[in-house]
C-alpha cells in the first residue's frame, strides 16, 4: 500500500495485538473463528444441496437448508431441520418400498399396501391420526399418498408419505417419501396435505426423480 494511504488496519492493531494477554489472545482467535464457522453455516444454507442413489430403484433430489442425518433402520436416506431444543422441525426421508406379487395394475396395488402401512404408522407414532389417501403425481410421476397427523417427539406434526414405484408390468421395488412437518403456528399449512406443496420440503419433492 502506498504511503500517502495511511497505516493498514494490521499495522494499527499489531501494537494492541502485541500488548495484550496470552488468555485475551485466545479469547480473540476463538471469537475470529465462530466467526468463520457462522459465515460458512449461513453460506451452506444459502446453497442447494442433492443427493443421488443407485441400485435396482435409482432417484435424486436436491435441498436447501436441510441437513444430511443418520436415516431411520433400512432406510437410504434422510434430510432434516431442528429445532433450538433438538427435537425435530422438518424433515425428509426415503425408505425402500418392497410390494408383494400381486396380479392386476399397480394402481390397484398401492392401495392394499397403504392399508397395512397406515396400520404400522398407527404403531408407530402417538396420536396418529389419518387424514386421508388418494392417488397423487411427484414430477409426473403416478404416486400414492397418505396424510395424517401425529406426535413426533412431543410435538404435534403433520406427516405425508408419498409410495412411488416405477411404472411397469410387474413392478414391486420402488420408494416410500417420509415427510414430517411441524403444525405451524401461522396459516403457512392447513392440513397435512399440503405438505412439501409449499415450504422448506417443497424442494426435494418437486426435484425428486426417480428411475
């Protein structure tokens, strides 16, 4: 820097730098450093993530502001977001999704395998209540859907689980979509199946692929 410039921001700390502490020294390097590690968190947020599978079923996705966690057993995958408290706020996870053989069309299939699996979700969560079930669409993709509410670690959420199986004489492998969301506070969401329709789940539904 040229002289007429004045004296760098370094050259007028050095002194103070020099003068202070060993324990103020500490204090000031692990306050530059949470610093740094801030900046880097909220750039992560900023940007969008993806994930992408293999195997015999292969999908993707891609998300912003969620964060990769151990999934739950037998499960490829999961993304989610906490709270202050760690209990859970949003999260998103893919299971493996086997039928049994079955004659007739799929669309017929995914019915009778919702049956039983809102019987296990009934197992599965406190309070679970079913809101309802249809046929659905993920990127143009045939679906099923159940929606319902429940008690996830203390707290009231809305759940949607989406069945997608690839669309094929015969087909039995596919995926099963787990979303939880916390019930809002605010009229962001008013019922359950408008989950991942709008919000912070949004994002991995509408760029899940599959196949």
């Amino acid at each position: 820097m040229r002289e007429e410039y004045g004296p760098t921001l370094g050259q007028l700390l050095a002194p103070r730098w020099r003068a202070a502490s060993p324990w103020m020294r500490r204090v000031a390097i692990a306050a530059a450093v949470a610093l740094l590690v801030a900046i880097a968190a909220g750039v992560l947020t900023l940007l969008s993530a993806s994930y992408s599978h293999g195997g015999r079923v292969p999908f993707s996705f891609s998300y912003r502001g969620l964060y990769r966690t151990a999934p739950d057993a037998g499960g490829y995958v999961k993304v989610a977001r906490r709270r202050t408290d760690g209990t859970i706020k949003d999260s998103f996870a893919v299971d493996p999704l086997q039928l049994p053989p079955y004659s007739g069309g799929l669309s017929g299939e995914l019915p009778l395998h919702a049956a039983a699996y809102i019987t296990t979700l009934s197992h599965r969560y406190q309070g679970f209540v079913l809101r309802g079930e249809g046929k659905t669409k993920v990127n143009n993709a045939p679906a099923y859907h159940v929606f319902y509410t429940a008690t996830v670690e203390g707290r009231s959420m809305y759940g949607r689980d989406v069945f997608i199986v690839p669309e094929r004489p015969g087909a039995r492998e596919g995926v099963d979509i787990v979303m939880l969301t916390g019930v809002p506070r605010t009229s962001k969401l008013s019922s359950p199946i408008e989950v991942a329709n709008k919000g912070i789940l949004s994002g991995p539904l509408k760029s899940f692929s599959v196949g």
